[in-house]
C-alpha cells in the first residue's frame, strides 16, 4: 500500500474526561483515531485534573492544563468532550471555533440555550459533530433495518422503557434526622468507582436528563420524526441523593410527534435489585402492517456458575459494535460529509424535549417542545 | 359438602369454555342454562355437563327458580342491561361479565335496578395467571411502593369481545388502579390521528406514581400481545408476552407463539364468586370498584379527543 492509499488518521483532542471514559476510550480503539492530547482548563478543582492526568497517564500523552495553549501547539483534527453535562457545550464551542470537529458525551447539554450556541458554532464553522448514542446496539440496528423495510408498514406509535437497574447510593428513606440532605456532586465522584457517575456535575441532573438521549435517540432513529408536543411525570422514587437533590430517578413521558406519530417513554434508575442485568430496555412499535418488540439488550449469551458474585450479570451482551460503529460513522460524516447519526440539531432537539417533560412535570400540564 | 347450583347464561361458544372449567370448582355444579338465542339452548347443555336448558333467561328463571342458586351471566355491554334486569327480579346472587358496563352512565343506569350485594361484576383480567402473581408480590410487599406501571395491550383487528374503546382500556385502567389501590388525580390520552383505532393513556396518582397504557386493536393476522411492568421501590415486575413465547422454524423466520394458559383465569374468578357466596370470602370486586374504573375510562375518552389534561376535582374529572 503506498503512502497515498493510506487512509488519514485523525488526531485527537481529549477535552476533559472525567466520567467513566467509554467515549475518549472508544475513540482510541477505532484504526481510523489517534488520542494526542489531553486538555482543561486550568481553573478546574483538583478532581478534574487527577481524572484527566490519569487518563493521559494511559495513553502516555500529556495533559495540558490550558485549553487554548493545547489547540495552538498541536495539530488536531477532532475534539473528544467528556466533561460535566454543564461544561459539554463551551468545550465543544472552543473546539469548533478552532476548526475541530467534535465528538461530545451525553447529555449534550443541561441547557437548551447552551445548545443552541453549540448548534451555531458547528455550523458556522462547517465542522461535523457526533453527540454519543447507543443506535447502533444490534437489536437498534435490526429495528431499524425492519423498519425501513416496511416489514410493519409506516409507524403510528413508538414506546421505549427504558429502566436502568442501577442503584445511586443510598436509597430514598435512609437520611436519618438531622443528617444533611446528601451534596449531589460529592455522591458522583464516589459513584465513579462503579462506573454510575452519569450525572457528575454540579449541577444535579434527573434520570431524564441523564439518560433520556438513548431512549428520544432511539424514537429518532426509528421515526426520523421531531417531538412537538409532551406530557410528563417525574418522581424521586428510589434514591435518597436524588430526593436530597430534587431531581427525577422515575418518569413517564407521553408525547406527539410532527408526523402524527403518538409515543411514551418509561425511563427510571429503578435499583440494582430489580432486574437481573442491567435493565429492562425495549422498543416498542406499531406499524400500518404490523408491530415490532426489541430487546434491546439482545444478542446476549447466559452464564452461571458456582460462587458466582451477585452483581456479575448472568446475561451478557454479545457482538456489540456500537462504539465502533459510531466511529465509522463520524469517519463517513468526515469524509463525505454526510450527517452523522445524532448531529448537533438532533442532540438540540433531544435537550429541548428533556426542557420540555420536566416543564410539564412541575406545570401538570401538556407542553410545546421549542 | 353442600353444592351451590348455578345457572349459566350466555353464548354456546362461552358455554363450553365456562363447562371446561366444570370439574375444577369446588362447592358448585352446573344446573341450569339458558342461551342469548334461543337456537343454541341444546348445545350449551351438552357442554355444561346436562345441565337444564331453556329458551331464555326469563324461561330459566319461571322454571327453575327454586333450582338455582346464582346466576353466571356472560354476553355483549349491550345485552347486559335488559339481562341484569330480568335477573334481578329474581333476587339470586349473579356474577355478569366479561364487563358489566363500558361507562359509568351505563352502570348506574343497572344498579339502579339491581342490589349491589347480589350482583358482582366480572373482571376475568384480574384473575389472568400473570396478573395474579404479580398481584401477590405486591400484596407480599415484595417491590415497594409502586411508582410505574406500563401496559402494552395490542389486540388483532377481529378479536372478539372488543366492543370500541371504552370496552378495550377498562381491563387495564382497572388493573392499574386496583395494584395502585387509588384514584389517578390526573390523567391525559392521546390518539394517533394516523390510526383511528389506537388509543393511549397517561394516568398520574397522588404519592407520585403513575401509568402509561398503550392499546391498539389493529394487529394483523389475528395475533395479540400484552407486556406488563410494575416498578417498585424494592423491585420490579415483568409479565412479558415476549419472554413467554415459543418458536416454530417453519420457512424465513422463526414464529413466535405464546405458551398458552387455557381458561385459568375463568375458574378463579368463578371459584372466588362461589367461595363469595359460601361466605368464606368477602366479595373479590364491587360495583363501586367498577364504577371508579369507568369515571377514569370516561375521562379518558373525553381528553383523548381534546388533547387536554383531566383532574380529579370533588369525586368528579374536570378537564382543565
């Protein structure tokens, strides 16, 4: 193969990596991606930087307590922001404006105004931007390819559930008086050893806010279709961090979409006691000719055996390209410029819907998405 | 042991599935029927066992009043009221389904001519394995306070027995109410303006919990499907069509067929009403526990064509 045919590799900025490092992590594994730095701004408490020195420490690539001083040294071609949901959209914004394009954790934003200037810095600077899903888990891809098949016809409704059998600390109902309420963002840094720290911040974050991107990713996908108007319930039903913190660990969403098509969305941290993997999470949908149920945790292989720890899952999923995929994706987005699978409009939307359910569980009422 | 005699009225085809279950009751027999037509007299006596026939409830009813302990009546909403009528006059305890009423005007409309100590309506629903497990594990205190129940109920185009909307989401509104024990405070439905027979439901209680209901009953070739979740504090629920099928590899793909439960649900309901009667059980379900169903199912029909929310205000739903 000659030097010509060799395909470009794209240098990578890690904007921040402070959760659970999936994102950063699959960008390394893919042939077609190079983690070169890491950067952060330096006014960060010390958390950030022991995260972030660490992940650096891995890959035996520096990390660069300056933003901008990283964007001027080095010659990136893609930023990888993995910070708190509160500071996704300014380092994406920092990324774009210096001509990178961008690959962003969920959620996008806590914000929709925050979107919104991302939505605007992506586009004026024609640079691709890929908000991180899960719509190419096997069984998501098999909907989808069923769908477009007209298999079930056209749709007219969509459900999803989507219940993660995580526990989130202590449960609801365990404060003793007098104790104080439990700091949301003291409980996701103990929470990152177990990998659950989704909603590390400063800035509490519902389940819906947390994980409603995979589910309204999935209704997306398979309906190509925006939400336009919902009505939701939220509780704080499991975790006594999320009472403490007055944001929804149990919600319902019922909502109409531009096309006609009705759907909900089940979505919950329902505890590690109640579901023996991870989660009950399926996609239902109901078509002109028929209907679609998903598993979505399907393929998946059974296994047990003797002393078997309690928390190791007895199902486990199998033959998932999902991170790969969405690397391929943005590479094919790169390259042709075509959209990638969840861009910076549809991450908006998604925010927007998020807004829209948690307006309507403190007004009771039916409310617009904007 | 002491026999309770029963009289079945209803269809011939409703006659040998309520005969089945004959030899599974404890306490009471087969007496007495009589047919909603009076051509299908001789066929629903063979299959409850011999059982008297008549050409009618009124025919049953002159001849073998003293014969007959309590009534079973099992036809159409719309033939229940001149049926529940009849019955009543003759003072015999009755259990009438598969749904006694499809509002709460039509209920009240027949308990204005029944006692409603003698008469239990049927909620077959109720007693479906699944439901009845999930049920005791609630009861046992097993999963907590429950804060989500969801419901997909996807019924063929044809299924017998669906009789409009009404008629189609009572069963599931009422298993939703009765594991919540309460009234949902606010409720909101939606219908697809692509699908005519298609029908959501949002209900919200008063500790916070809540329930969403998708029923459609437009399947194709004649198949249903149910999938039931109730998430609780401590646990979880899954009733799941989907995880109860079996699979034939016959040609391109495999097909999914539901592992089947016979008239289970018929016997318990029949054997609870009959143990009702003995005195050994208070009554499992009353006319007042129906008609909370049907307030909320009457609201849902009127919000689902609104588009608004529907609050429960003064024991009535006041769409705001």
């Amino acid at each position: 193969m000659s030097v010509a045919d060799t395909p470009k590799t794209y240098k990578a900025l890690v904007l921040s990596v402070v959760k659970h490092a999936y994102l950063p992590l699959a960008v390394a594994a893919h042939p077609r991606f190079e983690l070169v730095a890491v950067a952060d701004d330096a006014d960060n408490p010390a958390w950030v930087h022991e995260r972030n020195q660490k992940f650096a420490d891995q890959f035996s690539i520096p990390y660069i307590q300056n933003v901008a001083q990283a964007l001027a040294e080095y010659d990136f071609d893609i930023a990888v922001v993995s910070s708190e949901a509160e500071r996704h959209c300014d380092l994406a914004i920092r990324a774009a404006n210096a001509g990178l394009h961008v690959v962003a954790d969920k959620p996008m934003s806590n914000r929709v105004s925050e979107c919104d200037r991302l939505v605007e810095a992506i586009q004026r600077n024609n640079v691709k931007f890929l908000l991180w899903n899960r719509n190419f888990l096997p069984a998501l891809v098999q909907a989808k390819e069923t769908i477009d098949s007209g298999a079930i016809g056209d749709l007219y409704a969509i459900h999803v559930d989507f219940y993660f059998s995580k526990d989130a600390g202590p449960p609801k109902g365990t404060r003793n008086a007098g104790d104080p309420p439990i700091n949301w963002l003291e409980r996701q840094l103990e929470a990152h050893a177990d990998g659950s720290d989704g909603g590390v911040g400063k800035e509490p974050l519902g389940e819906l806010q947390i994980e409603g991107i995979y589910p309204l990713g999935y209704v997306y996908l398979l309906t190509g279709a925006t939400v336009a108007r919902v009505f939701a319930t939220t509780a704080t039903h499991f975790h006594q961090a999320n009472v403490d913190n007055n944001v929804d660990d149990l919600a319902a969403v019922s909502f109409e979409m531009e096309s006609g098509i009705v759907g909900s969305l089940c979505i919950g941290r329902i505890g590690a006691a109640s579901h023996p993997d991870i989660g009950e999470i399926k996609i239902h949908a109901l078509g002109a000719k028929g209907s679609l149920v998903i598993s979505e945790a399907r393929p998946e292989v059974s296994v047990y055996y003797r002393d078997q720890p309690p928390i190791e899952f007895r199902n486990r999923r199998i033959a998932n390209e999902n991170d790969f995929l969405l690397m391929d994706n943005f590479v094919n987005a790169l390259e042709t410029g075509s959209d990638t699978i969840l861009n910076e409009k549809d991450g908006r939307h998604i925010t927007a819907v998020v807004q829209a359910c948690l307006e309507s569980s403190k007004s009771g009422k039916m409310v617009d998405v904007l | 042991m002491q026999q309770l005699n029963l009289a079945f009225i209803g269809s011939a085809a409703d006659a040998q599935q309520y005969g089945s279950i004959s030899n599974r009751l404890h306490g009471a027999r087969w007496v007495a029927f009589a047919p909603l037509e009076k051509t299908q007299s001789s066929a629903g006596r063979e299959v409850l066992g011999g059982a008297r026939a008549s050409a009618s409830l009124a025919d049953l009813l002159t001849h073998h009043q003293k014969t007959v302990d309590a009534l079973v009546i099992h036809a159409p909403p719309a033939a229940l009221p001149d049926l529940v009528k009849t019955a009543a006059q003759s003072d015999k305890p009755m259990l009438v389904g598969p749904l006694l009423a499809n509002t709460s005007g039509a209920l009240r409309a027949i308990t204005e001519t029944s006692s409603q100590g003698t008469l239990m309506p049927a909620t077959p629903w109720r007693f479906i394995p699944a439901i009845q497990a999930v049920k005791a594990s609630i009861d046992a205190g097993k999963l907590g306070e429950i804060g989500l129940i969801r419901i997909h109920r996807w019924n063929a185009l044809a299924t017998e027995g669906t009789y409009g909307i009404p008629s189609r989401i009572i069963p599931d509104i009422d298993i939703a109410t009765w594991f919540f024990g309460s009234q949902p405070q606010k409720l909101v439905a939606q219908q697809s303006p692509l699908a005519d027979h298609y029908i959501q439901i949002h209900l919200h209680f008063e500790n916070g919990g809540m329930v969403v209901i998708d029923e459609t009953s437009a399947l194709p070739n004649g198949g249903d499907y149910f999938s039931l979740t109730v998430i609780g504090g401590t646990g979880a629920a899954y009733a799941d069509d989907h995880r109860n099928m079996n699979l034939i590899v016959d040609g391109v793909y495999p097909h999914a067929i539901r592992t089947g439960q016979r008239a289970v649900h018929l016997a318990q309901q029949l054997q609870k009403f009959i143990d009702t009667l003995a005195g050994t059980l208070q009554s499992a379900v009353t006319t007042h526990d129906l008609l909370k169903v049907l307030q909320v199912s009457d609201a849902v029909v009127e919000v689902a064509a609104t588009h608004r929310v529907s609050v429960w205000e003064d024991g009535n739903y006041v769409c705001g």
